[in-house]
C-alpha cells in the first residue's frame, strides 16, 4: 500500500475519504467559504486546502463524481487530470456546469475524486517501422457500435 502525504491548508475543513471499503477513489471537496455559483455553461478552479506528496512512481488522477454528472450535469474541465508526483501546489479542481440549470457548489460539497495510480516513464525509441495489427490505422468508429 502507498502513503499519500497531506498537508492541510487553513481553509481546508475536509480530509479525502474512500466512501466505502471497495473505493477505488477518494472523494475531493471545496474547500471554499461562500458558495460558488456555476451557471451553464460556466467553469471555475475550486480549490481543496490540500497539498499532496505522493511516493515516487505514483500519480494522482482527478475524477468527476458520477452522481454530480448524471444528476447535475457537474463534470471537470479536463475529465481526468493529473497530478505528477513532483506537484506541491494547492489542489484545485476545474468544474464546469454543462447543464442548462445554474448549479450552487455548497462549502465541503464533494466535488471530485482522486484515484492514486501507479506510473511508468516510458524509453522513447525512434524506429522506421511499427508492426502490424488487425486493426491498423482505423481509428474513431472503426471498430464499430456493437
């Protein structure tokens, strides 16, 4: 098992929790003092009063919750993001509103998930040739709906 260090910030109320036993992300919440209004459409940083510092060969991946997205149309900017191993800044989270109805962030709302996730460097090798596959070029749709 990894150790994730957590500094707390003096606005941060909220530790990361795994809501169950079989979690595989812990849930991120705003660290805020007033409310954030989110209309459609609209994105913001919202920040969690956290700093981390993750073990070597690890990642930390940002996630939207499923049930802010299904519910309330309440997802990330970029889907998934990435904290690299050697970030120390304060973690923010980029929402975005892609509802039609204005959304209200509450202070300690559980806004986004942090999956902890093992990483390689790759070795970048220039070569004339890739093999070949079955699937070959064909990219979007190309395998089909079914």
């Amino acid at each position: 098992m990894t150790v994730l260090k957590i500094k707390r910030l003096k606005h941060n109320k909220v530790l990361p929790e795994y809501k169950t036993e079989g979690a595989a992300g812990m849930d991120l919440s705003a660290a805020i003092d007033e409310p954030i209004i989110l209309k459609p459409l609209e994105r913001t940083l919202v920040p969690t009063g956290l700093k981390i510092e993750l073990e070597h060969g690890y990642e930390a991946q940002v996630r939207p919750r499923s049930g802010l997205s299904i519910k309330h149309g309440i997802t990330l900017i970029n889907c998934v993001g990435t904290i690299d191993e050697d970030y120390r800044g304060e973690l923010c989270v980029p929402v975005v509103n892609i509802s039609n109805e204005t959304y209200i962030i509450q202070p300690g709302e559980r806004i986004a998930q942090m999956v902890i996730a093992h990483v390689e460097q790759a070795e970048i090798k220039v070569v004339e040739e890739l093999s070949d596959t079955v699937r070959g070029v064909g990219g979007f749709g190309s395998t089909g709906t079914i």
